[in-house]
C-alpha cells in the first residue's frame, strides 16, 4: 500500500459531479503505509476486524523482512462498508516488546507478505482486470483532495473468498508512488455495486467515470 506519513480523519458521502481543484505539491520521497506502524480493516456496522496490516521499517522484528508491509486476514472482506483506521504500535522499533506486539498483530490468520516501496512507474494507467470473480472494488475519498478525488481499492480474492493480492486506485498518478500524502487515522470505503440489482463492480469508471485511472498492483506472497 503506497501511503505517506502523517495523520488525519476522513469520513465523506460522495457527490454527483466534482468541481475541479488545483493539483497538490506531491512529496518526492518514497515510502508507503509510515514504517514501524500498523493499521487495520473492520466492517463498519459490526466494527469485527477484517484485515491487520503491519509494515516494517529497516529494523525489522526477528523473522520478518525489512519495508515490508505483512497482510493478516481476520475476516470475510467482500461486505458493504469497510473503515479503514491507522495505529501505533505501542513499542517503539528495536524495544523489548516490539517483536511480540507485532507478531500479536498478525497471528491467528493467514499472513500475506509485500514490498513496501513503489515507484511512480508502477502507477500504471487502466484498468486492472482480476482474474478471480469473487473480487471486490471499494472507494473512498482521496485524501490528497477530499472534495474532488475519489480513491479505489481492489481486493483479489479466491474461490474460497481468501486474499490473493490488493490493487489501489487514483486518479493522478502519485509522485513516488504515494497513495496518500498524509495517512488518514479513518478513512471509510464503500463496496462499489451497479444496475438497480447492485452488482458488484471491479471497474474504477463506476467510482467515477470522468477521470483517468491508475493502479497499482503489488505481489504478495506467504510469509
């Protein structure tokens, strides 16, 4: 997940027609979700976990890899409402209680492993195409321009509705690959359906179809 650092609290309905803003000055560092932190998905209505997400930075606990963001599946993702909330760990990198407080963080589910650093190349134009059918496409506001962007988030599921890969989506291609300037401490996102049936869609054009869309696709593995 390309993400910066910082904090904020998002929480926005989305409109009809975006009125135009003009573009931010973008970071040139190059970073994702702000290293030695941990942040987490739940459903919105029952507030159950769904996702735990830890990243490490160059001082990584014993057994895990160095600016790598590690994936814990908790719970069904494919749900209506997800929120998004950024927290600290408590333990400070390379502290006694850090090794365990991160271990804690993801255990007691499958845990998917991805490089934390992207670049702005990997920001590709189009539409990525998910080969499973059970996949699920949520957006929220873009927290870099709250009133005129919209974000995408694409979970690559499997038949058996486990997590195989996560795709982003912007409408700007980022300046060193950063999803967000600042990391948002809650940002919800809202499954994206169509047609008067509500059928989940996995195309970024149904979140808003006057824009350019980019996306980037990390490669997660088993850790």
């Amino acid at each position: 997940m390309s993400t910066g650092s910082g904090t904020g609290e998002l929480d926005f309905t989305r409109g009809d027609l975006l009125p135009n803003e003009p573009d931010e000055t973008e970071p040139s560092d190059q970073h994702q979700i702000p290293i030695d932190s941990k942040i987490r998905f739940i459903e919105a209505v029952t507030e159950s976990s769904l996702l735990h997400v830890a990243v490490t930075g160059s001082n990584p606990p014993p057994g895990y890899a160095a600016k790598t963001e590690y994936w814990s599946r908790r719970g069904p993702l494919k749900t209506s409402t997800i929120i998004l909330e950024s927290i600290g760990f408590a333990n400070r990198s390379g502290s006694a209680g850090y090794p365990k407080e991160f271990h804690d963080w993801l255990a007691g589910a499958s845990v998917l492993a991805t490089a934390q650093e992207a670049s702005t190349q990997q920001w590709i134009q189009g539409v990525h195409q998910p080969e499973s059918p059970n996949s699920a496409l949520y957006w929220a506001v873009d927290p870099d321009a709250p009133s005129t962007r919209r974000i995408g988030l694409l979970f690559e599921l499997g038949s058996a509705g486990e997590l195989l890969n996560v795709v982003w989506y912007k409408t700007k291609q980022p300046t060193g690959g950063l999803i967000f300037q600042k990391t948002p401490s809650k940002l919800t996102f809202t499954l994206v359906v169509v047609g008067e049936l509500k059928r989940p869609s996995t195309d970024p054009h149904d979140i808003d179809a006057q824009s350019t869309w980019y996306h980037y696709r990390g490669e997660m593995r088993s850790a």
